[in-house]
C-alpha cells in the first residue's frame, strides 16, 4: 500500500513509536523529523538522540533496529542509512509519483478544503483623511490584505475591514488651510487626486503654523507657549469644536473635503490591487465605548478619580494605569477602540478573533486594549492579534508628513513602473511585444517587485527599501519569480501539441525518478503546511521565501534535466506536467501575496 505524503509523518510517527516499544518496552512521548542534508543520501530524517532522553543506549545502534523495522513495516521507505544520531529515510520514487499524481490535476492544492467554524476580521489600512497613503501605507495594506487572503487559503472566513480616520483635528488643519489659501479649488479644477489636494493643504497648515510660531519667539515668548497660542492652531482647535456641536458650515466642508479623499484612496487600493468588505469611520465609532464604561465600573474593572475621570489599574499585570474616560465625560482613543471592537462582533457574530494591522509604534495601545477586553469579559479577547510591523526606510531617509516628504504611494507605484520598464528595455526582453502589453507587463512587474520585496521579509522587521534592487531579475525578487513562471508557460506552449496525448489524465506511473524531478515534488509537498504555518504565524514571508525555494528548485531542474528533448515520450509527459504544477503553485503561492504573473517576459 502506496502512503499520502501529508500522512507520511503521522505514519512514521506511529511506526517508530511501535519500533521502540517492541525493542525497549517503552512508550516514545514525541518524534522529532527534519529534511535530510542535502550531502547524505535520504529524504525524511528520525532524530535519535533526542530519544536518549527515555531510553538508554548506542544511538546509531538504536536507528539501524528503527530504521530496519521502518523498512519491513512501511511501504514508503525503501532504504535508510545512520549518521551517528541521525536516522536517514530514503522514501521511494513510487510513493513520490503516487502523491503527485493525487495533486496533478488539483486546482485548488494547497488550500484548506473544510471551513473552519470561527471568522477572522482583519483590519488594515486606516488611514488619516487629511492625506494621501504613502510608503509606510503601502507596507500596512501589503501585509494586511496577504494576511487576509492567507488566512482564507488556511481554511478561515476572513472580513478584510478598516477604520477611516476622518475626524479630529488633523482634518480641520487642512479644511483650515484650504479656507485660508485654496481660492475655491477642487480636484477638478486641479487636476490633482482628491486626496493629494487635501494633503497639499495640510502641509500649507504646517508651514503657516511654524512661521507664526517662530514670530512669536522673535517677538519674545516662550517657544512652547508659541506653539500653543498661534493663530491658525486655535482656529483649527474652534473648527473642530464647531464640528463636534454639528455646525452646518463646518460639517458640509468636512463632507467635501472627506469625500474628495476618499475617491483618491479608492483609486490607490485598486491600483495596489487591495480590497475591503466593510468600513467602520471614526465619525460613527468616536462616540462608541462610552457606555461600556458604566459596565467596567459595575464589575470594578475601572475606578473613578475624583474629578470625574474614569481610569484602569494594570500595574498588578506588568502595565500602568490607564485613563479611560476624561474628566468632562470626552472618550479617549482607547474608549474608542473597545466599544469599535464590541460593535464589530455584534456586527458580525460570526468571527471569533480580529487581527490589528498597526505599526510597532502602537505595541504597548494593543496590550492595553486587549487586556481591557479580557477584563471585561469578553471570551474572543484571547482571540485578539496585533500584527505589528517594523518602519519602512528609504535610503534619503525618514518620512515626514507634515513637512511633505513622505513618499507618496500612487507616485511610488508610478516609479516602480517606469524603473521596470527601463530594466526590461535595457534587457531587450520584449520584442514582439505591442506598446498596450509594455505597459500592462510594466505594471505587472513593478508591483509584483515592490510587494515581493516588502513581504518577503518577516512583519516585525524594519525595512530599508530601495526600488532598484527590488527590480531585479536575479536573486530573492519577485521579477526573478515572474520570470521563471513566464519560462514555465513558455515550456507549456511548446507543449501543447503533447495535450493530444492525454498527459494530463496519465497514470499508473511506474518508473523512476530523476534526482531532480524527486527534489521538485518534495517541494511541492510542503505548499499546504507553508499555508498553515503562514496563517498561524501571520506571516505572508513564510509564503515568499517558500515560492522562492520552488523557484530555485525549479530552474536546477529546468537547466539539468531534458524535458521537452527527452526521448522517453512517457517521461517527457510527465515533466512536462511537473512543470505544469510548478506554475500553477507559483501563481497561487503569489496570488496570497497580491502579486500577478505574467505568462510572456
């Protein structure tokens, strides 16, 4: 009987436990694997020496007895050698052709096939409305929008959401300034996105703020009295008073202003190629919290100063006290965040757990929040992840915002696209092509190196950036992954007339394998767990790094092994349909990235 690889383990698992019980008389708790090194002869290894723990005795002795009893009682392992500790598997070609023959014609391979019973809401995005997404956006909606299509892949109902930052007195600096300096201007009249003229407006505030600042001090007052008292600061504070009372005026510019951006921010998230299910807006969910304070208070969750403010005590949890409510009954963002989260299950019953797409800077914010949520009793606090993120640099250095030297997303994606477009000339590699299929391959190519560059790396880590080095087509890039499926399809097209000849329904393989061809399956085996340990860990790098290696394995088959000149016509077929699966795993490991593949490069 020929064994399913994704069963393989748990079989060995059992048989080597039965090994040492019937040569000890005792019960194996665990067994440890790796892939075998790539200098010894094997495909899975058995660590011995961590058995040493519970039985006693030589360790290389001990994995020939296992290694002889594998090889009588499992069909899959045909051979087996010892390296002091180690146990060296040897698995045969059939059991190989078998597994792949299961995954050949399967679409979906891979991808969980059962749903699991809890939702996920995965928040992303967010931004502020008084300006356009820039580098550090792009990073956030990457990882957000892959987390989310990963999560699915794993077998969860995924609700891709955000929470648009559209009050406060970031938005009535640039209403302020637009009033002030704008002379009437709308995205039409420009020509600008509607979010870049906001955002215009918003560094024309700051300006006009640190100049009546700095004339303050010339005129002798303190530098931090000036920048509290400068005119057009306490103006901005009155408009946001004025909006917050519901003033006609103020709330009709809010309402232009707002949707000016937002028809920006749509056409950035299609051009990033990310998406959202629902929206929550701090207008609706500002006010959102304040009656969950009361029922903090009852379960003496919260405490009351005596000026009226309502606070948490966490220093018993390694935190600090928390204030939760201002003196004068106003929420804080906090309030804000617990009653946004409580309304969000009521909204979806469904989900048992929310993922926070929220840079490292607000680590300690998402400890507070959740440990509140655990406090007042709610079960899916447990259920709660914030995935935080390192700062994306540039080598010119850091982004300022309100100094206008941020690196705008649309202007970013437009320059990847035209550094890719410059590197594919150079190379000469579209000839035939029409100038509507350049641009859309330029497009394909730029993006796919910008996400590629910025998922491969683990979430947590900070990135230096630099487009030119992400646009390349040699080494970990996602030009060099498009490339190689480009090739594959290449190969499938000169193919095409072997489609006559059924290699697609081929079966009952008997032969052996290439060294190649067994290194090539191997590593489409691990494609499903990668998908599963990349939902658990919330890592889309898991999944880059994984299509990198497949890659790499790839292009060693493709340059040491004969497919279409091979001569053996039922070789030939079914490398012809490894490299069939190899693209088709290709595409779907990058569609978990957001990231298109060309099929000509």
């Amino acid at each position: 009987m020929l064994l399913r690889t994704m069963n393989l383990q748990t079989i060995l698992t059992i048989k080597v436990k039965q090994a040492i019980l019937k040569q000890f008389t005792i019960e194996l708790p665990t067994v440890e694997f790796q892939p075998t090194r790539k200098d010894f002869e094997g495909d899975i290894t058995v660590m011995v020496f961590p058995m040493l723990r519970h039985i006693k005795g030589n360790p290389v002795k001990i994995g020939e007895q296992i290694g002889a009893f594998l090889e009588q009682e499992v069909d899959a392992v045909s051979g087996f050698n010892v390296i002091q500790g180690f146990l060296n598997l040897v698995i045969s070609d059939a059991y190989y052709l078998n597994f792949f023959e299961g995954i050949k014609n399967d679409s979906n391979y891979g991808f969980a096939i059962e749903v699991k019973k809890n939702a996920v809401m995965v928040e992303y995005s967010s931004p502020n409305t008084n300006k356009p997404l820039h580098l550090g956006h792009i990073r956030n909606n990457l990882l957000g929008y892959s987390v989310a299509e990963i999560l699915k892949a794993s077998g969860r109902k995924v609700y891709k959401t955000q929470i648009i930052n559209d009050r406060g007195i970031h938005i009535c600096k640039s209403m302020l300034a637009w009033q002030r300096f704008g002379d009437g201007e709308t995205p039409e009249s420009t020509g600008l996105k509607g979010d870049k003229l906001v955002g215009n407006y918003y560094v024309a505030f700051d300006k006009a703020y640190k100049k009546q600042v700095a004339q303050k001090v010339k005129g002798g007052i303190d530098p931090k009295v000036a920048e509290k008292e400068a005119p057009i600061l306490l103006e901005a504070q009155e408009m946001l008073q004025k909006w917050e009372a519901g003033d006609k005026e103020t709330v009709a510019l809010w309402k232009t202003m707002n949707g000016w951006v937002y028809k920006g921010f749509e056409e950035t998230y299609k051009n990033l190629g990310v998406d959202f299910d629902t929206l929550y807006y701090e207008s609706d969910t500002y006010l959102l919290g304040k009656d969950v304070v009361e029922e903090g208070l009852q379960k003496d969750v919260f405490y009351r100063r005596d000026d009226g403010s309502v606070w948490i005590d966490l220093t018993d949890d390694g935190l600090d006290e928390k204030i939760i409510l201002r003196s004068d009954g106003t929420a804080v963002y906090m309030t804000q965040d617990i009653g946004t989260a409580i309304q969000r299950i009521k909204d979806r019953p469904d989900v048992g757990g929310m993922v926070y797409t929220v840079g490292n800077e607000q680590d300690y914010h998402f400890k507070v929040l959740f440990l509140i949520l655990k406090k007042l009793g709610y079960e899916w606090a447990d259920s709660l992840y914030h995935l935080s993120y390192g700062m994306v640099d540039l080598p010119s250095g850091k982004m300022k915002s309100r100094e206008g030297t941020v690196v705008d997303a649309d202007d970013l994606m437009n320059d990847m696209t035209q550094t890719a477009a410059e590197i594919s000339e150079e190379l000469g590699k579209l000839e035939g092509y029409s100038n509507t299929e350049k641009r859309d391959l330029y497009k394909m190519i730029g993006l796919g190196a910008l996400k590629y560059y910025i998922l491969k790396v683990d979430p947590k880590k900070r990135i230096l950036f630099n487009p030119e080095e992400s646009v390349d087509f040699q080494g970990n890039t996602g030009p060099f992954i498009q490339y190689t499926y480009a090739r594959i399809q290449s190969i499938l097209r000169k193919a095409e007339e072997l489609d006559s000849l059924g290699f697609q329904n081929l079966t009952g393989m008997n032969r052996s394998l290439h060294p190649k061809e067994k290194e090539l399956i191997k590593q489409l085996q691990g494609y499903p767990e990668t998908i599963q340990l990349a939902a658990e860990n919330l890592s889309p790098a898991l999944i880059a790094n994984y299509t990198y290696d497949l890659v790499k394995e790839f292009n060693s088959f493709y340059q040491q092994v004969s497919i279409l000149g091979e001569e053996d016509g039922q070789k030939k077929l079914q490398r012809v349909a490894l490299s069939r699966k190899v693209g088709q795993v290709i595409k779907s490991a990058f569609g978990l990235l957001g990231i298109e593949v060309p099929d000509r490069m």
